[in-house]
C-alpha cells in the first residue's frame, strides 16, 4: 500500500516503489498495481479493504501499512496501540488469505532524520514485530525494510538521502526498497 501519487498518474502506479517494481516485473510479463492511499493506517484500509483489495483478480498481494499508526501518536495525538495495530492487521489477513496465492508484508519504517523521530523507535518497534509475527502466522514474505534501509544509509549519504522526513522515501530510497521488496520475494 503505497500511494506516490498514484491517484493522479494514468497509469495508476505513482512515481515510488511500485512503479520501480512494475517496470522490472511487466516485462516478466507481470502486472502490476497499486491501491495504496497516503496517510492509510491500518483501521483506514478496514474501511475500503473490501472494495480496494479483495476484489482484485492479483495472485500476490504486498501490504505496506504501519508508520503512519506510529506517526499520528507523535504528530496529532492519535496513538494505535501495538495489540489494536496486530488486530486489525490480523482481520485483514484473514480477509484476504483466501484470495491471493501470495503475501508479501513489507515491515514500516522510519529513517530518522529529526530529533523527534529517534524516540519513534518504542512505538514503531512494537508494531514491526507484530508485523513479523503475521509474516509467520500467515505463511507471507516478510521484507525487512527497516533494518535493511537503515543499514544501507550510511552507504548513500545519510537516512535524509533515502527519506528526506524520515517517512517518506526520496527516488533513491523508492529505488532501494523496490531492490528490497524483490530479494525478499526472490530469495
């Protein structure tokens, strides 16, 4: 679930991790696309996970949610906890395991660039390990996209190169975490 502007691009992809996949997949002969909005925490994609997800014909479903239940705590004072993120998490799951052959559950991250955002780690932690536990529990690709991009900032000049709020990844960091999402599914 990734949105990058994918509303207002014809092609319906967005200019961010799921266009870089697409044009490496598409000429495999698979397609590829996106229904992500931005902003989405996990209780948003309940709301039209029927309509936006289940009724997809796709083999393969890939779900990024998580940082924004994080952020809305640091930003608006909306915080979702650990057990009502895995929750919702799991019911959607549930929904759509009958329904795509495979899942892929890309862990939320944050590359922090302000201050603030160090303390993010508490709360976001709780959330990528409850994410890891659904991997498992429904048998889905996990793709470690925090500890991987996080690792890899140094190599690229600092975690702004990649996300330049921390959140929100830049072309190099979209480049990156496609690179990421396909060893994963790959390996």
């Amino acid at each position: 679930m990734t949105d990058c502007g994918r509303r207002e691009d014809p092609q319906g992809l967005g200019d961010g991790y799921v266009r870089v996949l697409a044009s490496q997949l598409t000429p495999q002969g698979i397609t590829v696309s996106n229904v992500g909005i931005g902003g989405d925490r996990v209780v948003d994609l309940q709301a039209r996970w029927a309509e936006d997800v289940l009724s997809s014909d796709a083999d393969v479903l890939s779900i990024l949610v998580g940082i924004n239940d994080t952020w809305r705590r640091f930003d608006s004072n909306d915080p979702t906890s650990a057990e009502d993120f895995e929750a919702g998490y799991r019911a959607l799951l549930q929904q759509a395991q009958p329904h795509f052959k495979h899942l892929v559950l890309v862990q939320p991250f944050v590359l922090p660039v302000t201050e603030g955002q160090e303390g993010w780690s508490e709360d976001l932690s709780a959330k990528q390990e409850a994410v890891a536990r659904l991997a498992e529990e429904f048998n889905a690709v996990l793709v470690p996209a925090h500890e991987r991009l996080n690792a890899e900032a140094p190599n690229h000049g600092g975690n702004a190169v990649l996300a330049e709020d921390g959140v929100h990844p830049t072309v190099v960091g979209h480049e990156r975490l496609a690179a990421i999402w396909l060893e994963s599914v790959n390996a």
